[in-house]
C-alpha cells in the first residue's frame, strides 16, 4: 500500500480531532490505544506474511503501542501533560494515530497482502510518532525548568 493512499484513507477516517480523537489527548489515546495490539495480533497470526516480516511488523506494532503508554504517562504525571492537550498537538497525534487505524483496517478487508509495502507504512508511521513525542518531551522539559 502506497503512503498516499494511507493518507488520504486517514484523512477519510479521522475527520477533525474533535469528532475522532477528543479535545484532549486522554480523549485521543482512548480511541487509538487498542489499535497497535489488535493490529499486532492479527499481523502475527496471518500465514500470508513471511515470519521474518511479521516479526518485523510485530516489532515496530508494539514500540507504538509502547510509545503510546509512554505519552500517556507523561500525559497523566509530568508538565507533558499541558502540552500534550494543546490543541494543535492533540491534532497531530489523531492524525498519526487515524494513519495506523485506516491501514489496520485496510488490512483487515484485504484478500492480499503486500507485506513489504505493509511493513514500510508501519515503519512510518512508527518514525513519525516517535518524532512527535521527541518534540512534546523536549517541549516539557523546557517548560519544566
């Protein structure tokens, strides 16, 4: 599955951060935090999928899912927490968030697998959320001095 398409099924999903994800990021992680496990299960699971890549797949599922512990940690116990719910930064998680759950779910209605290009879109998607949450936590660290 190419990017593109990814985007514009995320896009197509999300709608705006209020009506898919919340008015604050306790509200997004919610409606997102199940997404990378069912997504991981189902990938580990699919005999269509060589094992070395669904090993990779399952990887890079669960350093989101991790990832996504992580933020809501800092959400709940650090000064992250006014700057993960600033609204701009609550948008930008729903749409990295909307991205994994339009491709978990274009995964699950498929007949075939392109599992290179499954697994490069996960990889993505990974890099992008660990990109947001480098800047929230430099941002809450500076704040927090």
């Amino acid at each position: 599955m190419a990017q593109g398409n990814v985007e514009d099924k995320a896009l197509e999903a999300s709608g705006s951060s209020e009506a898919h994800g919340g008015r604050s990021f306790s509200e997004a992680y919610g409606h997102f935090w199940l997404v990378p496990l069912s997504f991981m299960s189902k990938v580990w699971h699919d005999k269509r999928i060589g094992l070395p890549i669904r090993a990779g797949i399952a990887y890079h599922l669960g350093a989101i899912a991790g990832i996504n512990e992580m933020l809501l940690d800092a959400d709940t116990f650090s000064p992250a927490e006014g700057i993960l719910n600033k609204p701009e930064n609550v948008e930008q998680y729903t749409g990295i968030m909307s991205k994994l759950k339009a491709l978990y779910e274009d995964y699950i209605n498929r007949e075939k697998v392109y599992a290179i290009d499954l697994a490069e879109d996960i990889e993505g998607i990974l890099v992008d959320l660990l990109e947001f949450s480098r800047r929230v936590m430099r941002e809450s660290k500076h704040e927090g001095c």
